[in-house]
C-alpha cells in the first residue's frame, strides 16, 4: 500500500486512515510500510510576489513541454501556490459578477 499526496500538509485523519488500521479487538496496528518525504529547498519560492517565485510561475506558463506537469514537484508547488491565490481571484474576479 502507498500513499501518495501532494499537499505537504496532509490532513490528520487522512493519515490515520491510511497508515493504521483498526482491528477487530479495536487495537489500532501500524500496516508496515515504507514512507518518503521529498524536500524541494528553493529560496522565496512560497512568496507569491518575489522574483524567484514569478520568473518560475512565468516559465511554467510559457512552457510548451507538458511533460513538466508530470513532475511531482511542480505539482506540489503548483498546488501550494493555488491555494494562496483562490481566495483572492474568486474575490476579484467571480465576486464582482455575483452582486
């Protein structure tokens, strides 16, 4: 079994339910499992408006090698960044049309 996510904060819950398991005595045993962290160390790239973190948002957007979205990396780092940036495009762009 594997678990695979691509938020670095991974809900709670989520974990207990995929790395333990409850017994029918309702012991709660450990499945036995190998788990990997990857850690991506790239300097003011959680900043939404530094250099670093727009020439990479910058390069994604005009990439025309798709392959790069495979990449669990960019996934994570795209994933994180959109989580910032919701709230403020639906309150910008979406909001205005609902009144």
């Amino acid at each position: 079994m594997t678990v695979t996510t691509i938020s670095p904060w991974q809900n709670r819950k989520t974990i207990q339910r995929e790395l333990f398991e409850t017994q029918k005595d309702q012991r709660i045993v450990f499945n036995r499992q190998e788990i990997s962290t990857r850690l991506v160390d790239i300097p003011d790239l959680h900043l939404p408006n530094t250099r670093t973190s727009i020439k990479l948002m910058n390069a994604l957007a005009n990439s025309e090698d798709i392959r790069l979205f495979s990449s669990l990396t960019i996934q994570t780092i795209i994933m994180h960044r959109w989580k910032h940036v919701r709230s403020t495009l639906y309150i910008s762009k979406l909001f205005p049309y609902l009144i």
